[in-house]
C-alpha cells in the first residue's frame, strides 16, 4: 500500500498542486486558460507518463520468445507534441496584435511539469512549479515598480479627400512616441476611405490621453488602438 501511494499518489498530488498554482495566477489574471484547465494539463501528462512508466503491468500477449522493452521517452514526446494543438487554441489575433503568448508556455510548462512528476523526477518538477511562479507572479509585480510601456497597433480612418490628416494624424502619434512606425496605408470603400495603420510604444497610462489626441483631429471618423497583451 505504501509503495503504491509513493509510486502513484505522491507524482498525482504533486501534479494536483503545482497546476492548480500556476493555473491559479492565470485565472486571477482573467485569461482564457486558467485554473482547471492548468490542472487537467498537469494531471494527464502525469497519467500518461505513469502509464508510461507501468508498462510492466500492461495486459498484452508477447509472442514465444520475444521481449518487449518500453521507451517512456516516446510518451513524454507524444505528450509535448500534443499540447501544443491545445496552446495553439489560447493564441488569438486582433488586427495586428497577438495575446495568449505567455498562457501557451504556461500550458506548455505545466505538461512538463506533469512529466517529470509522472517520471519520478519530484526535486526538478518543483523546482521548475517555483520557478515558473515566480516568472508569472512574482516578475509581474516587479515590472510594476518600472514605468510600463506597451506596444500599441493604432488604426485611423478619415475621408479620401482630407490630404492634410494623415501628416495631422502623425503629429499626434509621435507627441507620444518619436519611434512611430507606419505599418500600412489602405483606400477603400471606393476610394471614398483612408485607413492607415501605425505601430508604437507608449505608457500605459497614457493610452486615454494618445486616443483624444486622435480624435481630435480634423477629418478623423474612425480609429482604434489595439495594446498588445500576453
């Protein structure tokens, strides 16, 4: 009984409570993957790699003569393989940004913790449960303390016939940001319609102040600012 709680009880518990932390700091983020979803990452790689590892206990005929020698590497491989679909679900574009990044590695990291704790390794799956804690929790309240920029996609739409607001839009860009880059220049709705697109880095606290520059001026009848996220 004993055997059986440290060869299967200790690696579940193990995966239980190091997916249900970092799942937790997810979920107290509001992102899409969060806390039981963190946990069910963890925990199945850790039965994978238990069953894996059992492969002893397996019910399979073997041919006379024949030996078959398990390779739990090939599971640890499946299962990173496979987790990868499910951090491809968490990343979502909007216009030109990409958010869901660092949800995807934590995802990705929780799977291997999972096989490490169903390999036995407990010393170095804990170790990497802080570590990531500490690159999600605690390296977050650090970035606090310094002045946060954001990189920000700005999208501004004004009539075909104002030729002066694009150089007006501009202005009011780089009042924020000297390193405003131009990503794209469009003329749609029958040419009734310019979009233009920018890419820069501004203070957090100043994305309100940077959206009533835009808006007012002249000839603007559209615009949306798009801050990046993981």
């Amino acid at each position: 009984m004993t055997t059986l709680l440290f060869t299967y009880g200790l690696p579940l518990l193990s995966a239980l409570v190091a997916g249900a932390l970092i799942g937790l700091e997810r979920e107290w983020r509001g992102r899409a993957a969060g806390f039981r979803t963190h946990i069910l990452v963890c925990l199945s790689s850790t039965l994978l790699m238990l069953a894996s590892t059992s492969q002893g206990a397996w019910m399979f005929s073997v041919l006379p003569d024949q030996q078959v020698v398990a390779d739990p590497t090939r599971m640890a491989h499946g299962v990173l393989t496979g987790i990868g679909f499910l951090c491809a679900g968490v990343i979502f574009r909007a216009g030109f940004s990409i958010h869901g990044l660092t949800t995807a590695a934590s995802l990705w990291t929780v799977s291997a913790l999972g096989i490490l704790f169903g390999a036995g390794l407990f010393w170095l799956g804990w170790a990497g449960a802080l570590a990531t804690l500490a690159i999600l929790a605690a390296l977050k309240l650090i970035s606090r303390k310094v002045p946060e920029r954001t990189v920000v996609d700005v999208e501004v739409r004004w009539p075909g016939t104002a030729a002066d607001t694009a150089q007006a839009v501009e202005a009011a860009l780089t009042a924020g940001d000297a390193g405003l880059k131009r990503v794209r220049l469009e003329l749609i709705e029958n040419g009734q319609l310019c979009r233009q697109s920018w890419r820069l880095t501004v203070h957090s606290r100043d994305l309100a102040a940077l959206a009533g520059r835009i808006q007012s001026v002249p000839g603007v009848t559209g615009y949306d600012l798009a801050p990046r996220d993981d």
